[in-house]
C-alpha cells in the first residue's frame, strides 16, 4: 500500500508563485509515475502534469511554460513549481502515483491553491 502526503498550497496574489509537495511511502518500490491533478466545485478532476521514474514529462496545455513537476526517487517525492499563477489556477490539488502499468497506487489527501488580488 503507498500512501501519500501533500503539502504547499495557500493563498497567492495573481502572478505570484507557490511549489507544491507529495511524499510516497509504503511500497513505493510499485511506483512508476507520479502526478499532479486539479479539481473545482462541480468540475471534474484534470490533469496537470505528470512525469516517470526517469523524469519524462508531460504537461496540460493551460499550464505549459508556467509549472515544471520535478521530482527526487531517493527522496520519493514529486514537487510542483506554479510561476505566473492566474485565478483560474485556483483548485484543490491532488497528487497521485501509478504503476508501470497506469495503475493508480494513491491520491493524496488534497491541498488548496487560492489565486486572488
């Protein structure tokens, strides 16, 4: 079983920044890829950005150039740099893993991420 802790969201004014954290544990030895999805009220959750065990990535289109997910296998933990936020960043953001068969292992418990002036 993996489970997953994320921290980092807040409150931030229009073009500000905010990185957000996930730390696997359990059987992290199942984990290939490891992601970022957002979601509002009454929306359905989407994707942000994932990457693989050897740091392939792979963006959404509203947040290419702005966010960079990174991540550190011997940390077993995956951040998300938000640079040039816009109030339609603002969600509850989860982080998730999946198994080299696109399997998702877990979510984690959600951080909110509040874009304002």
């Amino acid at each position: 079983q993996v489970q997953l802790v994320e921290s980092g969201g807040g409150l931030v004014q229009p073009g500000g920044s905010l990185r957000l954290s996930c730390t696997a544990s359990g059987t992290i030895f199942s984990i290939n890829a490891m992601g970022w999805y957002r979601q509002t009220a009454g929306k359905e959750r989407e994707l942000v950005a994932t990457i693989t065990r050897d740091s392939r990535a792979n963006y959404d289109d509203a947040v290419k150039g702005r966010f960079t997910i990174s991540r550190d296998n011997a940390k077993n933990t995956v951040w998300l740099q938000m640079n040039s936020l816009k109030p339609e960043d603002t969600a509850v953001y989860y982080c998730n893993v999946r198994d080299r068969l696109w399997k998702v292992l877990a979510w984690g418990q959600g951080t909110l991420v509040t874009v304002s002036s």
